[in-house]
C-alpha cells in the first residue's frame, strides 16, 4: 500500500493514538492529551477516510477495552473530547467532504453485489498470511488468484506470525494487552471474510460504509499481528516457553510442506489462468517461506541449546528484515523518477501553449489519468475514486452515444471518443494517439516515437457566448441534444432550468488571468448574451459581474453558463466554497478550545 501515499500516510497515526489512550490512563497530562488531539486529527487530513474509519472503530474498541479493564471513567471522558476536538479541526476537510459525498459516483461506481467475489477477502487468500505470492504476484505478471493482489494480502512475515501466535499464552494468562489484540484481530477477520454479518452494512445500504470494500480491513489484521509478535517474542526469550514456538514453528512447516507437495501431485486444484502455470507458480513461491521457517527452527534450537540472547535478537531481526524486504521490494519497487514523468518533446509542447485547454489521450500508456497534472497540463480523463455522478453520466452517453445509466469506471474514468460534439464542448484542443487520424477537423502537429499529437480544429473555447439556450424537460433530454450532431454548441446550448431566447449580437470575451481555482475575463457585447463556461457545475464557484456576484446557472448538463448584460463588463470566476471557510472557522475555535483545555489540564497537574 506504500503506493497509495494516503493509505500510509492515515494509518501511521494509530500506534500514536493507541499510546495517547493508554497514557491517558495511566495518569492525565495535558502533553498526551495534545499529542492525542493531533495524531486523531492527522488521521482525518492525511486524506483516506475508509483507512481513517477503520483506525477510529479500533481506537474506539480500545478505549472501550480500557473502561471495562479499569472502571475508569474520566479518562475516557478526555479521549472522548480529544477526538471530538480533533474532528473539529479538520472540519476544513470533512464539511467539504461531506457535501460531495451525495454528488459523488461512488455509489455507482463501487459496491457490492451478491456473488462478486473480490469485495470480501476469499477465505482461501489466508494461506497469504505465511505465503504472500502463493497465488502470484501481479508485479512479475503471474498472478493467478482473485483481484486484486494489494486488496487481499495480510502478510507480516513468517517470523512475527509466529512469535505472534506464540502470544497466545498470554491471552491464556489474561494479559490485557494480549487479550485486546487477540479481540481486534478476530473482529477484524469477521468483518473482513464474507458472512452474514459482515453482509449486513452491504444489504442494509449503510451510507459510506456500502461503499466500502471490506478486505481493507486487514490492516488492523497486519498490525494486531505485528503487536502479538511483539508480545511473543518477549515471551520467546524467556527460556521456559522456547519449545512452544519449536512445535509451532514444525506446525507450520508442515502446512507449508503439505501445500507443496499438493503443487507437484494435485495440479488439477491449480487451474491454469491466462496461461499461467499456477500449480507452478505457487510451489515456486512456497520455497521461501519454507526456508525462512527452517531458519525460524535453528534459531528455536539455538534459544533452546542456551545461545546469547543478543545473538538471538539479532538473527530473528535479520530473517524478520529478509523476509519483509523480499515481500516489499517484489511488489513495491523503487523507480528512477525520470522513467515517470519523463521530459519529452510533446509534454514540453503542451506545458508551454496557452491555457486553459484540455487534452484527451487515446491510450492510458500514453499518459495514464493524472499523470497530465504533473506537468500542469488539464485533461478530461482522471483517477479519482469520489468523481463526479454528473461526469459518470456524461462520459457514459459521450462514450455510448445513447442516454443509459452512469457506467462503472472503477475509479478510473479515460474518455477516448475524440470524434464527438462533447470532445470539442470539453475545450479538448489536443488528441494524443498511436493511431493516424483521418477525420476531417483533426491536424498532426507533432509526432514523437509512437505518439502523435492532434490539434482539434473544432474546439470551443473555455469561455465562449451563445445566441440562445434551449429550455427542455429533464437531464436526459440535455443530454439527448449534445449528442445530437444537428445541435450546434457553438451557438446553442440547452439546459432544464432556464432559457434564453435566440438573439443575435456582436460579441468579445478577453482572458485576462487564468488559474484552477479562478477565471478572470473582459467581455464586449452589443446585447444581453449567455456566457458558457466549460468548467463543471458545482457547488462553491461564484460568479462576479464588475465586482457584484451574479447567480450561476447550469447548462449543457454540467457547464456552468451566466446570463452578461450588453456592454463591456469585468467577469470573475472563483471557486469559493463555504463548506470549506465554514470548517475553517470551526477549526480555529477548536485549535482555542485544545490549547485552553490543555492549559487547565497543566494548571491542575502543577497546582
């Protein structure tokens, strides 16, 4: 997951906020209480709210855990008011989030649906727990198993695992610590692996958690795993309990052995998949964990044969750091940052040629969704798990050409139909493509290697005015007119909620200054015109006329337009959402409400 910056970067902050709790326990001090406060509120901004989520329901249990071990109640209180002042303070990320949630297509996008086998960890998918490329590895190309690999894997390597279900004997004892752990990774895998109860979220349509997949989950599995380890190898050094981990370590050098075995003589339980020879694949894969376990075994009958303890330690690291790093680096592989965002002919065409203007790729090897925005070039395509539902609809019908429902991208949304009305309503000037491009409207100005670059000769402007827009009944009947190659964008435009009668005027829009965020333009006209602006429609933009905002108006489905009255005018747009100030304002009062509770937590402590 170190790939997906957000992931780490969120879930980094829960053995700080696990500490803070216990802290907070044992004694109050207002430096805990601080430290609390910021790593809660670190989780939310660092940007991944399913990792988030699943890192409060954890810290949740603890803190339950801890009242019921210590009848304590005023500690609890503390960490409860820590957290809430620590969602106050990132109230500037979760009021924006929550208004884009009901707009988002996540709904559509990704759920679950009875029968689909990738939403909950497959049962058999354990087995990665001691063998994390059983089932392949898709960073060699031979992966065989369910996708997807990143979803389903729990490994913490061979050793941790062990000493971890060597820890075991202290939840026998009733250690606190233990029996906590234990709980959160049980819990962990039933909310995890298919069942009833884990269905239930799902068949119930629970907002956000429906839109969750469960498998991630398993995070809490890989760190409840890691801290058992802790505790077993803490137990393992004491020379009474050595044995034990000798029989379990046999344990799984059996199980390991047995799989091996079954990849040479029961290869009809390894289906061949995309050419694939997964029976082979897997007894390949199975080599290295059994030779990491019979390393595991030298070292119990070392601990057993009385060798010094620091040797111990550092052999049980050394294999730990041999076995991780192999799993990590396999999947996981560092790259020359010039292989990535590689400077070319085309990239620097592009980045210099004035904006605003989009570019649509024929090809994701071309330049994959998002990779355009490193060089600070706009495009219609994007990775986004939380895009737009209106954008879904629209590329389904531009890519279709028919009004269905929003298709799913799978986050990843890559229109390709350059010949189409909407492509050049889209401000889409530049076709990047491997292929020849014979249509009329489309010039080859460049061409490096495979790629070629076309220029649309047909391209609308960001901003442009039309003579009338068309009123219809619904959505769909928008739609149904930009798809019509009868209606003409360049002066026309349609929408459900207002209209304007077809005039004709003389017109000039002058860009002054053009940002992400902002559109400053100088607009001459002979009459009252309709502005279209190709930007989406969305909560949080205003529209200035010589300084006085002026409403904003959808059109063309998801532009917004703006009625300009005759004259020479000065339009401003600016993305402004009050959800946004609104959580920041919350957020300064609750910075002053932390630093005042932690001064009369400190005035307490000293006086």
């Amino acid at each position: 997951w170190q790939t997906w910056g957000t992931v780490v970067a969120t879930a980094m902050w829960f053995p700080l906020i696990l500490l803070s709790i216990r802290k907070l326990f044992e004694k109050i001090n207002p430096t805990w209480f601080l430290i609390l406060v910021f790593a809660a509120s670190q989780t939310i901004l660092s940007g991944h709210v399913q990792t988030a989520i699943y890192i409060f329901f954890a810290s949740f249990l603890y803190l339950l855990f801890r009242v019921l071990k210590t009848k304590s109640y005023k500690p609890s209180a503390l960490v409860l008011g820590s957290i809430f002042l620590a969602i106050l303070i990132s109230a500037p990320q979760i009021l924006p989030a929550l208004e884009f949630s009901p707009l988002s297509a996540r709904g559509i996008d990704q759920g679950y649906s009875p029968g689909r086998t990738d939403w909950f960890l497959p049962p058999q998918n354990l087995i990665q727990l001691v063998v994390p490329d059983f089932f392949g590895n898709p960073a060699t190309y031979n992966y065989w198993g369910i996708w997807n690999y990143a979803e389903f894997v729990s490994f913490a390597g061979i050793i941790p695992l062990s000493l971890a279900l060597l820890s075991l004997i202290d939840f026998v004892r009733k250690r606190n610590e233990t029996i906590f752990f234990v709980l959160l990774a049980t819990v962990t895998l039933l909310f995890a692996l298919p069942n009833p109860i884990s269905k239930l979220p799902y068949v119930l349509n629970i907002p956000i958690i429906a839109s969750m997949q469960p498998s991630r989950i398993i995070l809490l599995l890989v760190f409840a795993t890691v801290t058992l380890s802790a505790f077993g190898f803490e137990i393992f050094l004491q020379k009474i309990y050595s044995k034990k981990l000798l029989w379990l370590s046999l344990l799984i050098l059996a199980v390991l052995s047995i799989l091996l075995i079954s990849t040479r003589i029961q290869k009809d339980l390894y289906p061949a998949k995309d050419m694939i020879d997964a029976s082979y694949v897997a007894f390949r894969n199975l080599l290295f964990p059994i030779i990491i376990t019979s390393f595991l075994l030298v070292i119990v009958f070392l601990k057993i044969l009385s060798v010094s303890k620091p040797f111990i330690v550092i052999a049980v690291f050394a294999f730990t750091f041999v076995d991780l790093f192999r799993f990590y680096h396999k999947f996981t592989p560092f790259s020359k940052l010039s292989w990535i965002y590689p400077a070319t002919s085309i990239t620097r065409y592009l980045a210099e040629q004035e904006k605003p203007f989009r570019v649509l790729s024929q090809d994701r090897r071309i330049m994959h969704p998002n990779i355009s925005s490193v060089y600070g070039i706009e495009s219609a395509d994007g990775y986004d798990p939380l895009f737009l539902k209106d954008y879904a609809s629209l590329v389904t019908s531009w890519q279709t050409g028919k009004i269905i429902s929003p298709g799913s991208f799978n986050r990843i949304v890559t229109p390709q139909k350059y010949d189409s009305p909407i492509t050049n309503l889209l401000n889409v000037k530049y076709i990047l493509t491997f292929d020849e491009l014979s249509q009329p409207g489309f010039k080859k100005i460049l061409e490096e290697g495979e790629t070629k670059v076309y220029q649309n000769e047909n391209v609308l402007p960001r901003a442009f005015f039309v003579n009338e827009v068309i009123k219809v009944a619904n959505r769909d009947q928008e739609l149904e007119r930009l798809l019509d190659k009868n209606f003409n964008l360049k002066t026309q435009a349609v929408a459900s909620s207002f209209e304007f009668a077809s005039q004709s005027f003389s017109a000039q829009i002058i860009l002054e200054k053009y940002t992400d965020q902002s559109l400053e333009m100088t607009t001459i006209s002979d009459n009252d015109a309709p502005l279209i602006l190709s930007n989406v429609f969305y909560p949080g933009w205003k529209a200035f006329i010589d300084g006085q905002e002026t409403e904003i108006k959808r059109a063309n489905f998801i532009l917004q337009a703006l009625i300009v009255p005759q004259g020479k005018h000065a339009v401003e747009f600016k993305f402004k959402p009050k959800s946004f100030y609104n959580g920041l304002y919350l957020s300064m009062i609750a910075v002053v409400l932390t630093a005042v509770s932690a001064f009369f937590l400190w005035n307490k402590k000293y006086h």
